[in-house]
C-alpha cells in the first residue's frame, strides 16, 4: 500500500471519528457543532480553557459530556490544525 492511500485511509477514520463525537444537526441549536448526543457547543470548550478555565471545570458544568469525548475532540481538532499546516 502506498504513503498516500495509507493517509487516505487515516483521514477517513479520523473523519469518523470526529462524526462519532461532534454532530452538527440543523434541529440541534441551528446546526451548532454540539457533543453528540448532548446539546453543547463544542465552541463552549473551546471558550472554557480559552477564558483560563480547566477542563474539570467544563465537565462539572456540562455533565452531559464525558471526558473521554472532550478529549477526542481536542485531539481531533489538533490533528485538523496540525494537517492544515502540512
């Protein structure tokens, strides 16, 4: 197999991935990215540590999202900016 078709493939699952913990649904806040499942803004994360807060934090006030899906979502969103930067 290939690099290229190798990376293919690891962006695919990556996508998958990112579906498996963000969803954007336009009956759901307007079409807002939420958690799936939940009705919170993947951007409230985002603001949370961007405003010094921790992530213990934001899981204490949004008990409806795991921690291991705050996580996947923040690796995710790294690996879409790291990609972007090639």
């Amino acid at each position: 197999m290939t690099q290229s078709r190798i990376s293919l493939q690891v962006k695919e699952i990556q996508v998958l991935r990112v579906k498996e913990v963000i969803s954007k649904d336009p009956e759901v806040l307007g079409g807002t990215p939420v958690f799936s499942g939940t009705r919170v803004p993947f951007q409230a994360l985002l603001d949370y540590l961007e405003g010094g807060q921790t992530l213990a934090e934001f899981l204490d006030d949004f008990p409806t999202v795991t921690r291991d899906a705050a996580i996947a979502a923040l690796e995710q969103a790294k690996l879409l900016l790291l990609s972007q930067l090639g």
